[in-house]
C-alpha cells in the first residue's frame, strides 16, 4: 500500500487541488427538502479532522457516509508504487462515502483531509434507514451520483495525462534492465488507473439501482423486479471482471511473497465444488468430487489456492454444454499433489494447449455462457507457478473435453522446476 500525504505533505496537495478547482457543486443538504434535512441532520454525530488525517481509506468497507460542513479534503486513488494519484477533491457541503454505502462494495479511493475539517457522520444502519423512511434523501444522493459520473468522465483526461507521464519517465531511462522493470511497473499502474476509471460509472449504476429499489413504491417495483436483479447481476460481472483485470496486473510479479501454511487439499477442494454447485446446477450440469481415501496436504496460500480452483470451475462450467460432467479430483504423485478439473466440453486444439494461459488469449470459434477478458487461466498459472509448482491442459478421458492439471509440492515436498 503506497504512504498517503502526511501534514507534511499537504501544503503541496492544498495547492495542487486549488490549481485544479472544479466547477461549484450543490450542497447536499440544500438539496434535501426542510424535513428530509431535519431528519438526516437528527441522526448526525460531528467529527473533527486535522490536516493530513484520513478520512475514508482505499479498500475498507463503508461504514458511514460524512457531509463536509467546514474545510477541503483530496479524493486519491492510491497505487501500488509511488505517490497516489489525485482524483479531485471535495469542499464544504458535500456528501462523502455515499458511493461505498449504496453499492455495497470497498471504498474506491481514500480521501484525506487538506484542512482542518468538520464533518457530519451518519452512520451506515442510520442512513439505510434515512433512504427507506425519506424518499426525496434518495434523490437527492441519486443527484450526487449523477454528479459524480460526470467528474469520472472530466477526470479520464487526467488519467489519459498521467499515462503519458509514465511514459516519459520509461522514455528516459537508459539501462535496458531498468527500463523493463520500470515498463512492468507502468503498466501495472496503468491498468489499475484504467480500471478505477471504470469502476467509478459501474459504482454508479450499483448505486442507482439500489437506490431504485429502496425508493419505489412496491406496486412499481414488482413489475421490473426481473429487470432490476438482472441490470445488478449484469453490473456486479463487470466489476468482477475489472477485480480480475486487477489480479492479473498484481500478479504479473512471481517474485510476491506467497503464504506458506498447511492446506488439507479435501478441504480445499470441497469448498471449490460447493462454491460452484450453483452454477453447474443453474448450466444444468453434473459436478462431481473424486478424492483417495489418504489425507494429502500441501503448503501454500489457501485464498490464492481458492481462487485457482474457483477459476477453473468457472471456465469448465462456462464451456460444458447442458447435460454435460465436471469432475474435480486429487492425488498423490511421489512429493507432489496434483489437482484437476474435467470437463465434457469441446476441448482445446492441440496448438491452443499453451497459449490459454497468456493474458487475454481465448480459443477462436469456441464461445462459452460467460465473457470474460481471457485473464483467468493466466492467473491460475501465475499463482500455481509463485507456488513452487505447474499448471497445463490436457484432452480428458476418450480425447473427450479437458483436463486441467495443476501439480504443487506435497507438505513437505519439492519444488518443481518445470516452466508449464
């Protein structure tokens, strides 16, 4: 996690964001009719914040939204190396964290205060309430919404600047090493600048569409009850598929720390089936666990593990046709446990083999239930190879579907060495 400014750092950021003032915004509570504003303000508590203090942090859950009564506070988007990068800031009258709230999902951005501040805090159980009890509340946040798409779209020129300001430091680097490690590093920041840009319409529509059902009378709401879940199922998919995007540019580095802790590969496994059954069962699909009767254990990072699984469940399900069979099975091979996922889809051509586990590759003229940026398997290879161990595909049983494979050292087992 990149170091937000500290006092020290704010007279610089104070300066930077007044050079870069926005256009004057409404106050939240003028946009509240007498009543709704004497509601909200009824379940306020006041907060005080010095220069340099942080408000909301990049990551966390929301527990609360905040109107800012007095003071100036920077909006940052912090990246993995460097400074973070400045995405606005808010000034007296605004509403602060509504976004986190509304669409349920970890704040996007960190903001920091740049002067001395005085809040309002409505705490998340409170304004939920607010929202259901005041309709004209929902509105109003749906205004601020609307607002902040409009900035998102007014702040992709600064994003567009930043990368090209990557791309002059690359441009003066002279050693070879040096300007591959630094290349890497660009585009890392690069795509999390993208998908932040992204994520920020995407809140957006969550947050609309929440704030829909929260708001409608229930005589309106029954009839698009179907249009509603799938705009937020639809909505809740891309934002997955940038989380994706997020992981791949994460772990582009095999040299990141990895967990090392026991894992009962049973365990593991079983919640990877469960996790899935409703999938295969929604795709009309047979899932099936195969495990010996021994105990097989292996070091490693359970979550990462968790998520190579959940990967390759989810590419076997999307491409198995109905009536089709997944299996997941383990074993034992000497000092090494092998894991696998068999499907009855159409297979991969011999000369796709490899090349699936490249970023953004898909095999052509086979399309599956589900769309996705080919970055799955390549994030299963990546974690697979930071563990010590392998990753490839081969044609199931009868040449029929695929098989993929992925071997890592038994608790107490070597490393493999081979590159698959």
């Amino acid at each position: 996690m990149t170091r937000l400014p500290g006092e020290g750092d704010i007279s610089k950021l104070e300066q930077d964001t007044r050079d870069g003032a926005p256009r004057s915004r409404v106050s939240f509570l003028a946009r509240l009719s007498p009543a709704a504003g004497r509601a909200f303000l009824a379940v306020t508590d006041a907060e005080h914040h010095a220069p340099g203090s942080v408000i909301c942090r990049q990551g966390t859950e929301g527990q609360a939204v905040y109107v800012l009564e007095r003071g100036r506070v920077a909006i940052l988007r912090e990246v993995e190396e460097g400074e973070p990068v400045m995405l606005g800031y808010r000034g007296a009258g605004e509403i602060l964290g509504e976004m986190s709230l509304v669409s349920r999902q970890p704040r996007t951005a960190s903001v920091v205060a740049v002067e001395e501040c005085d809040l309002l805090r409505v705490g998340a159980e409170a304004f939920s309430n607010l929202l259901r009890e005041h309709p004209g509340i929902s509105w109003a946040v749906l205004s601020v919404l609307n607002d902040r798409l409009q900035e998102a779209d007014e702040a992709r020129t600064s994003v567009l600047q930043e990368e090209q300001n990557l791309a002059r430091r690359v441009d003066r680097l002279t050693g070879e090493a040096e300007r591959l490690a630094e290349l890497a590093r660009v585009r890392r920041e690069t795509i999390q600048l993208i998908a932040h840009d992204l994520r920020t319409p995407l809140t957006v529509i969550d947050g609309c569409l929440q704030m829909l059902e929260l708001s409608l009378p229930e005589q309106a709401l029954a009839p698009a009850a179907k249009i509603l879940d799938l705009a937020e199922r639809s909505s809740q998919r891309m934002m997955s598929l940038l989380e994706e995007l997020l992981e791949a540019a994460n772990r582009d580095s095999l040299e990141a720390e990895v967990v090392r802790e026991p894992v009962d590969v049973a365990r593991l496994l079983l919640d990877a089936v469960e996790g899935a059954r409703a999938g295969a069962r929604g795709a009309h699909l047979e899932l099936a666990l195969e495990l010996p009767a021994g105990r097989l254990s292996l070091l490693g990072d359970r979550s990462q593990l968790q998520r190579v699984l959940s990967n390759l469940l989810n590419n076997a399900i999307s491409y198995t046709p109905d009536g089709g069979r997944i299996v997941v099975a383990a074993r034992q091979v000497g000092q090494q446990i092998e894991g696998s996922v068999t499907d009855t889809g159409p297979g991969v051509p011999e000369e796709h083999r490899e090349l699936i586990f490249e970023r953004f590759v898909r095999v052509p003229g086979v399309s599956g239930r589900r769309h996705g940026f080919g970055l799955g398997l390549y994030y299963c290879r990546q974690v697979v190879r930071a563990h010590g161990g392998r990753i490839w595909m081969e044609p199931g049983p009868g040449d029929t579907g695929s098989r993929f494979v992925f071997s890592l050292p038994a608790d107490g087992g070597q490393a493999d060495d081979g590159n698959a």
